[in-house]
C-alpha cells in the first residue's frame, strides 16, 4: 500500500507540472517559476526521505540551521511587527516560517538520544514559537501551538496511535480550511450583508481576504479548464490590477485556481493529502512522523489564507521534514 501511494506522489507531482504547462499554453502565462519550485519540493523531499533512512537527525538539523541563519541575517530584526519586515519582508510569511523552524527543533527533540541536546532542541522550539506571537502573525500563532501540540501530547500519550490520529486531526484541519476559504469565495458577496459564518471569518482574516477570495473563485468559475495562465492572476484580477498590493489572492488554492483551472487547485490539493496520506502508512510512526504532518498541516492551512507558498523558502524547509518524516521511525540517528 504504501508503495503504490510513492507512486501516487510521483504521478501527482507529474501531473501538476504536466497542467501547468498546458495551462500556460493554452491561456498564457508563464509556468517556469512554479515548475521550479515544484522541481526542487520535489528533489528536496526525496533527498530528505533518503537521508533520514540512514541518519534521522541531519534533515532537522539542517532545516533548523538554516531558519537560524535566515534569521540571524534579518536586516529589522525578527521581533519587528511591521508588516515589512522580518527576514522574508512579509509579516505572515515569517510566521509561517518560522512554525517550520519550531517544528524542525521539535523533530530534534523527538529524535535527539541525548538530554543535553533535548533540552536545546525544545529550547529552540520554544523561542522560535514565541516569535509569530510577538510579531502578531495570529494565525502562524495559532498554528504553532495546536498542531506540533497535539503531535506531541498525542504520541506522547498514545504512542504510535497517538501519532496517527495526531496525523489525521492535521488532515482533517487542513481541509476543513480550504473547504471553508473555497466556500467562502464562492458565495461572499460584498454588496451584502454578510451571514453569520462570513462575519466571523471577516474577524479572523479581514474583509478584503474574501473580496480576493471571491474574486479567485469568480475567474475560475469564468476560466474552468485551464483558467486564466500561471501567474496572470495579476493582470485577471480588477482588483489586482487598480492595487499592486493586491496581486496575490491570498489563497494559494483559489489562485491556482483561477490561473490553471479547476484541476489546478484539484492538483494541488490532492499533493497535501497525498503527504498526510502516505504519513499515515509510515511504519512505527512517533512524534517525527507526526510533526511531519503538522509541518504539511500548517503549511496547507496558511496557505488558505496567505500566500505563504510564494516565499520559496517556506515550502522548500516543510518538503524537507515532511520528506524525513516519511522514513520509518526507530531507525539510526
């Protein structure tokens, strides 16, 4: 079973690279950025998978090393809350990365032999999940806690069922969230009265989020076969077009959408059920796997509302320890 889900990964990163490029020559638009970052998830995750078999620590190790060298070179510092700063310049962003940074340190925690190295590791964890808190990046914030928590608490708990079910409630958040940002762009009007659940979600996000959202869902449902080209959401969009600072819509899955069609966000969707999926089938699963899923968890949750999967580094770093997470647990380190 979860040699055939391998092969369901492969087809899926093959298929979504495949669609772009008929999207783009179909509709316009250029599909090399997005191909490239597909490319090197992709190598990274498999390299990630390969290394982590043989000695578990280097993957989260690395990916740690790296956040805190990110870090350390941000020119306002990482405890700047203005929206413009921080070591990726985007506030949200930042928070997003840096719930990858705190979820490589766990990983370290989890697998580390030695006490001194634990209790580096969940030192590490702690500061670097302190940090969306203090730039009030309130849903990187809210990420933080609740999903390497539950990973944690659960497996620590419960053991290999523990992690599982951990992996599952990632899952299931995952696509409550893009069920929810997809619904909510479908039906928001901004001329009416917003119900109960739009209100809500105006107080969680903001407003505009749903105009975009809306606005995504609108040229997708007007462009339904390969929409309007990759990275042409820019020049689609009205809104975009009357305010530079609008050019994203905000929701990774909407605006892939809207630039490669229904099969577009269907692809890119199903990639993050396919990792949570194959996360399930890991042999022996602990907290590494489980944090794995949370690392896909949060990234896929933030990228409903964000668009976190524009900052390169973000993606590349969760790939990395969902790849290592994939490896069997209870292996050398």
């Amino acid at each position: 079973m979860a040699g055939a889900l391998d092969g369901v990964g492969v087809g899926l990163f093959a298929a979504i690279a495949a669609w772009a490029l008929v999207a783009s020559s179909r509709a316009g638009g250029s599909a090399l950025p997005g191909l490239a970052l597909l490319s090197g998830c992709g190598l990274v995750l498999v390299a990630a998978r390969t290394i982590a078999s043989r000695a578990r620590l280097v993957v989260p190790t690395a990916v740690f090393v790296a956040g805190v060298v990110v870090a350390a070179r941000s020119s306002t510092g990482i405890f700047n809350s203005a929206p413009l700063s921080g070591p990726l310049r985007y506030v949200n962003a930042d928070g997003a990365f840096f719930v990858q940074v705190a979820i490589a340190a766990l990983m370290i925690a989890a697998i580390g032999r030695s006490v001194a190295l634990r209790l580096c590791a969940v030192a590490g964890a702690l500061f670097f999940a302190a940090v969306p808190f203090a730039i009030k990046a309130s849903a990187a914030a809210w990420l933080v806690v609740v999903l390497p928590g539950a990973s944690m608490v659960s497996t620590v708990a419960f053991g290999g069922a523990g992690a599982r079910a951990s992996i599952a409630f990632s899952g299931v958040l995952f696509l409550a969230a893009l069920g929810a940002t997809i619904w909510l762009g479908a039906t928001y009007a901004p001329a009416a009265q917003p119900g109960v659940f739009e209100r809500a979600a105006i107080q969680t996000v903001d407003s505009h989020r749903l105009v975009l959202w809306h606005d995504a869902f609108g040229i997708m449902r007007a462009h339904p076969l390969t929409g309007v080209g990759p990275r042409r959401y820019q020049v689609a969009s009205a809104i975009a077009r009357r305010d530079p600072d609008s050019r994203w819509a905000h929701n990774e899955f909407l605006q892939q959408g809207a630039e490669q069609g229904v099969a577009g966000l269907v692809l890119l969707a199903a990639l993050f059920v396919w990792a949570l999926g194959r996360l399930l089938l890991v042999r022996m699963p602990g907290a590494v796997a489980a944090l794995g899923a949370a690392s896909a968890g949060a990234l896929g949750i933030h990228s409903t509302i964000d668009y976190v999967m524009h900052f390169p580094a973000i993606p590349l770093m969760a790939a990395a320890l969902v790849g290592a997470a994939m490896a069997r647990e209870g292996r050398a380190t």
